[in-house]
C-alpha cells in the first residue's frame, strides 16, 4: 500500500545527505526535511498539507559505486498508525471469528460466528479502496516530493515517472 522505489547515486551517502539536507533552506517554504544520521523524512509545509497529504521517507545506504537510496512513500505517522491500528483489529476480529465458528461447526451447532467475517471483508476492502483513494489525491504532492528529492541529488529522472 506505501509506494517505494530505490535508486542508484553516483556519489557517496555523505554528499547524497547533504544534498538533501540542503533542501531544507532551498525549499523552506514549500518543504518540510527532518533528518537522522542517513534517515530523511521529506514533506509538504503545513499550509499546504492536507489529511491526504504523503510524507517521503529516505534511507541513503553505502552501495558499490555511491549511494543506494531507498525511499517509501506514507501517510502521515499518526494517520499511517491509525490505518495498521485498524488492519490489526479486523485482522484479531476475523481470527477470532474463524476460532468461535469453527467451534461452533465441531460442537453441531450452526456457526453463526462465521456471519461476521462479511462485515469484517467488506470493512477490510473499504479500508483498502480509501488508501487507493488516498494515493490518488497525494498523486501531485508525490511528484513534487520525488522531482524535488531527484533534482537534489543531481539525477535527470524524467517527472513524468512514477515514484
């Protein structure tokens, strides 16, 4: 459901960071850039941001000939645990659906648990189809973080390429 691509940079993982890094003045009015070591969290200023709205997350790694940069696109953090928060429960739900009708079945008794697994699937598929939704109205704002990270980092990638 998190868009991830990897990429290959010519140049080591310290200059790849510091390149990033240096967006945070060169954009600071349409970019937010948090960073850790070689971890950066990329996204739009608040103004901006909407409940759709992607955060990009970048891991530069050592790789033969530079950097391997590896990146995920995501939800906001309290939205994106939110969304796991739910696959969890509806995941515990149908097990436990699928424990209480199968003792149901083996004691001769109709298993009327099993009823429950309809409301869990149709939920379930909801949940699916909204962060498909999601990924559709971030389609812009990905883009802007992907050119924006790519341009950065001295990449010709063309914008039309989907991260």
């Amino acid at each position: 459901m998190r868009p991830t691509f990897d990429l290959e940079v010519p140049h080591g993982p310290d200059q790849s960071i510091q390149s990033l890094r240096a967006l945070r003045e060169s954009h600071k009015d349409t970019l937010i850039v948090k960073n850790v070591g070689h971890h950066l969290m990329l996204s739009v200023i608040g103004d901006q941001r909407h409940f759709w709205s992607p955060w990009l997350s970048i891991e530069v790694q050592d790789h033969d000939s530079g950097a391997l940069v590896h990146g995920r696109f995501s939800p906001a953090p309290a939205l994106w645990t939110g969304v796991m928060l739910t696959w969890i429960a509806i995941t515990t739900l149908v097990f436990f659906s699928l424990v209480i009708g199968l003792s149901q079945y083996l004691s001769e008794s109709p298993p009327s648990a099993l009823w429950a697994l309809l409301p869990l699937a149709l939920f379930a598929g909801a949940l699916y189809g909204s962060s498909q939704v999601g990924q559709r109205l971030a389609h812009d704002q990905m883009h802007l973080l992907y050119d924006t990270m790519t341009h950065a980092l001295g990449l010709e990638i063309q914008s039309s390429t989907d991260p």
